[in-house]
C-alpha cells in the first residue's frame, strides 16, 4: 500500500511538473515580451497601432501592429525612392509565435522559443515581392532563457533584382545576432552586410562590400547608453556619369553657432565632376564610459584610401575623445533631438532647432570643466600632409558665460601641435577663392567658369600671398618651416594665445596703416639716397 502510494504521489508529482512548468513557464514567457514591447513603444520613431497576447498552456500567440510615425516619416520621404516610401506608410503586422517549455529549443532548458513572422499591406506586399520573389524578406527567432536573458537572429533574404529601364539591384542579405541580459539592461550586436550594388541605369552605380558592425551596450544613468562599438566597411565605390551641383553654407552655420559673421568666402559651392569615387578599408570604433555622473567617451575613424578620380587621399587616422560630460545634459540632449525627429519641421528651422536644444540642454556640458582630446589626427593629401593632436578644457564656465566669448576665452586652456604642408595651405586657399568667385559671378549656383589664363594668375596671387605671410610668421618666431612642412604650437591660457610659444598679437587697422606708410616713407627715402 505505501508503494502504491509512493508511486501515485511521484506519478502525480511529475504529472503537476509535465503540466505546470509549462504554464508557469508561459508566464514568464509573457513577462519577458511585455518588456520587449514596452521597449518597442517607447521608441521616437514607431507607434504602436494594436497590441494583444493570446496566452495558452504550452504555446502562444502575440500580435503586434506598428507603424513608423507620420511626422518622422514626413521628414525622412523626402530623401527616399518612392518604393521606400511605400513600404514605410504602411503598417507593419509582427505576429510571434510562441512555444514555452522547457525543452522547446532542444535539450537546452528555456523558457519560450519566439519565430516572428511579418505580415504587410497587400501593397507593400506587391513591391516586396518585386524583389524577393516568393522568398520570406525578413525573418526572426527570438530563445527568451530561464532568468530572462536570450538570443535573437534575424535574416533579410538575397535577392538579386533587374528591370528593362536598366537599374539591378544586386543584395546578398544581412545577419544579425544579438545577445542580450534580463530587462535589456545590457546586450551585445553583430550584423553582417556582404554585399550591395545598384546599377541605376545611365546614372551610374554604387557598391558596398563587407560591411560588419559589432557593439556591446549597458545602461548607465538617464538612460545613456554605454560601451563599444566597432564597424568595418571593406569597399564604398560609387561612379557617376554626371556632374553633381552642390552648394555648402558654411558660414550660416557658423554664424548660428557662434554669432559670428565670417562672410561668404568659405562656402564651397561648383559641381562634382563625372568620375569615381571608392573608400577601401574603413572603420569607426567608440568606447564610452561613466564615472560619478559624468561621461567619458572616444572615437576611432579611419580609412585606408580614398579615391576620387586621378586623386589619392590618405590613410586617415583620427582618435578624438571628450572627458567629463555631464551624464544628464546629454540625455536631455538626446531627448530633445529625439522629440524634434518626431515632429514636423522644415530643414532651416530643424537646423536651428537643433542647435537651440545645445545652447539650452547642453549648459551642464561646458560648466563642469570639460576636456575635449584630438589624440591623433593624420591625414595625407595629394597636396600634402596634416598632422595635429593636442587638448581644449574649460574651467569655471558659468551659464552666463557662453553669450560672451571674451569671458569664456578667460577660462578656456587649450594646447596644439599642428604640422601641416604649406602646398596643402595653398591648395585650400586656392579652393576657397574659387568658391568666391564661383559664389559672386553666379549667385545662383550654376557653374561659373575663368580662362585658364585668369584661374592660373589668381591662383599664383594665392600662393604669393600664403607665402609671404608665412615667411613673416616664421621670422617673427610664431612657427617653423622644416622643408615644405609648417609647424607651431599654439597654446591658449590666462586670456593669453601663444603661437610657438610666443605671445601672439594681431595690429590693429590704424597700426596696420602707420606701419604701411612707414615702410613707403623708407623704401622712398632709400630710393632718394641711391639717386
């Protein structure tokens, strides 16, 4: 008899295990995907149109309708194809089927395996299957683990797309894998991207090879986001059949900024001629980091070569870093922005918008003694070389004194080195006046063109006139010339600037012309004399 009920209770016992683990197991299921949703809807971008989870004893059905929100999409429609923007109007239905248990992903004990399938608009439909055919254009699994951590991968299919006009389309899909702690607190990314080109018919076309992107992300406090990133782009060519005007307001950018009225001469403004244009072996890394509310953060660009009809550029290496940033301007930063991208806002006004938030959210940014690092800057040109690192500090910025650039020059520290080709100084030179020029013949930026003749004695003024104020520079100790190379120092502290470690002085107009007509007055006398 205590067999029989031994038996019966182990028999029950793991009939209540078979049974109830599963249940409680959906629970967590459940629990799990709410979060991710809450992450969902809180995005700037996306809204969520319907929501609801069907929940049974061993699977589950979850239903998610999204859509990317009208005043994002208005602002982004602009600058994408029609087909784009058809995909992108329309709503997105994310159906995740879900198996809970714990041996729904093999003999690996979890809580619930998730396979996502999308469903689209007839009309979005109809321009996928242009491209992909019958194949499934996205899929995605999601193993939610016993304590809420997991794995998702997602896959775009390959598809390899011609039409009669002579645009094809070739694109050889992307992975994606991301590995992520309980609540999202912190997670890892890789996506893989081998390959894209587009033949856009007479145009011309553009390629992109090998592009991997890996990151590593926790959250530090108001919600910034930290840790490492690193992409890789193999090769980014592009070969264009046409010329490609362009016009560059620098200077209404830096007037905005800073209140200064800088003129015209540095819009760069012409066209780009046919040619090709290729980047070989690119890369971008980030590292950031938090200490006792402040952010410390650093950046890595460079590429190999650059390549843009007969002119080579590089490699480029650039390490720049920024220490101690107040952790909750920046956030406030990112919201704000986040908030603009969400509304409805011409360029020029989303432009000084964006720059309203710095000056009112990123107070905290200057008045917390800041550091901004250039560690490494080297670039080769075909003209020539720049090299310069060197730091910017503040030091007891109030608010109040980022509307007076005298006070704020009191308490900024700032130590350079630059070592940089005087042919690449000319070259600049040279390409700014012809962006006057081009700018003042044709104010309304059609391609304006000097003889040959003309263009090169401009030019030859330009280069007699960086000459000559170099040379004067280097006999009055501001800096050195070491073959075609121009070097100094230049230091900034106590409201003083140093060139070479010399006190730098700019005359004033009236000095200007006394000295002018000084020199006149001698070089006639002198003239007198050899009479």
């Amino acid at each position: 008899m205590n067999k029989k009920i031994l038996i019966g209770a182990i028999a029950s016992t793991t009939l209540a295990l078979f049974f109830g683990t599963p249940y409680y197991l959906g629970m967590k299921a459940e629990q799990s995907l709410n979060e991710q949703h809450r992450i969902l809807a809180d995005t700037f971008f996306l809204e969520i149109d319907n929501h609801t989870y069907d929940r049974g004893w061993f699977s589950a059905t979850e239903t998610t309708v999204v859509r990317f929100k009208p005043s994002v999409l208005n602002n982004l429609s602009k600058h994408l194809p029609a087909n784009i923007k058809t995909v992108l109007d329309k709503p997105i239905t994310m159906v995740n089927h879900v198996q809970h248990g714990l041996f729904a992903d093999g003999f690996t004990p979890v809580r619930a395996v998730v396979r996502t399938e999308f469903q689209y608009d007839p009309e979005v439909q109809k321009v996928l299957a242009r491209f992909f055919g019958d194949q499934t254009p996205v899929s995605m699994t999601n193993t939610i683990g016993l304590n809420g951590n997991g794995k998702l991968e997602m896959q775009v299919a390959k598809f390899d797309y011609e039409e009669l006009s002579g645009i094809k389309l070739n694109w050889q899909g992307m992975q994606a894998h991301m590995d992520y702690e309980a609540g999202f607190q912190a997670y890892t990314n890789q996506f893989d991207i081998p390959h894209l080109k587009a033949i856009l018919a007479d145009k011309g076309e553009i390629s992109i090879e090998n592009v991997q992107i890996n990151s590593k992300t926790h959250s530090g406090s108001h919600n910034i986001s930290l840790g490492s990133s690193e992409t890789k782009l193999g090769k980014f060519n592009v070969a264009w059949k046409e010329s490609i005007d362009y016009n560059i307001r620098l200077n209404e950018l830096v007037n905005t900024v800073t209140d200064l009225q800088i003129g015209a001469f540095i819009n760069p403004t012409g066209s780009i001629a046919p040619s090709n244009l290729s980047v070989n072996n690119l890369s971008y890394t980030t590292q950031t980091d938090e200490k006792d509310g402040f952010i410390n953060s650093q950046g890595r660009f460079a590429f190999e070569k650059l390549q843009y009809g007969d002119n080579a550029y590089g490699p480029l290496a650039i390490d720049i870093a920024a220490e101690h940033l107040e952790s909750k301007s920046l956030a406030a930063i990112k919201k704000s922005w986040a908030e603009l991208s969400a509304k409805q806002v011409d360029d020029e006004k989303m432009q000084e918008a964006i720059l309203d938030v710095v000056r009112k959210e990123g107070v905290g940014l200057f008045t917390n003694n800041p550091v901004f690092k250039i560690n490494q800057f080297d670039f080769v040109a075909p003209s020539g070389h720049v090299k310069t690192k060197g730091q910017i500090g503040f030091n007891g910025v109030q608010a109040a004194d980022l509307n007076d650039f005298g006070v704020l020059l009191k308490k900024m520290n700032a130590n350079m080195d630059f070592d940089v080709s005087k042919a690449l100084i000319e070259q600049f030179a040279i390409s700014q006046a012809r962006g006057l020029f081009s700018a003042s013949n044709n104010p309304e930026n059609q391609e304006a063109k000097m003889d040959e003749a003309a263009q090169k004695d401009v030019d030859d003024t330009i280069r007699l006139m960086i000459g000559g104020m170099v040379d004067n520079m280097a006999g009055e100790g501001y800096l050195t010339q070491n073959n075609d190379a121009i070097q100094t120092n230049v230091a900034v502290q106590n409201n003083e600037i140093k060139l070479n470690g010399k006190v730098f002085t700019i005359q004033s107009d009236e000095d200007l012309l006394a000295q002018i007509e000084a020199d006149d007055e001698m070089k006639a006398a002198a003239s007198e004399v050899k009479k």
